[in-house]
C-alpha cells in the first residue's frame, strides 16, 4: 500500500550502529511534525530522502507500507517540497 503525508521536518540526524550480524551501518532519522505542530515523531528514511529535507520546510512524502517477517514498516521512497502557495491539506 502507498502512503502519502506531508511533513514539516524538525530536525535531521544520522549515525551509525553495528548491525546484529556484526556490520556497520548508517541511520537516517528525521523529527517531524504535522497539523500545526500537535503531532510530533520520528521516522527513518533512506539516505537519498535524508539528503533532500532541510530544517524547518515541509515536504510531501511517499512510501510503501510493508509487512515482513520481522514486522511491518513504512520505506519513504520519496520526498518533495511543498509549495507555500500550494499546501497540501490533511
């Protein structure tokens, strides 16, 4: 299933952490909030996704929404600005 929200980012972050099978890997986490800020959280983006938010600009996002074996998740496939005079409605 697709998913479409828009997001006014807070704050970006990235890291790195060793994976149970003992590899290094990369984090990409974003602080977000919607609906004049009175939902605020964290997701996990990939690092192409990462690289196009900025601070305190909102952004139309996309993702699948997936079911495995160790869970289910949103992967965000996509970002794009919202246009001041073309906000999106929720």
């Amino acid at each position: 299933m697709l998913i479409k929200t828009t997001l006014k980012i807070l704050s970006k972050k990235n890291g790195s952490f060793t994976a149970k099978d003992g590899s290094q890997r990369r984090s990409y986490r974003v602080t977000y909030s919607q609906n004049e800020n009175e939902i605020v959280g964290d997701i996990n983006v990939r690092q192409d996704v990462f690289d196009i938010l900025e601070k305190g600009k909102e952004y139309d996002l996309v993702g699948e929404y997936l079911t495995t074996k160790n869970g289910n998740y949103i992967a965000w496939q996509s970002a794009k600005p919202v246009s001041p005079n073309n906000k999106s409605i929720l």
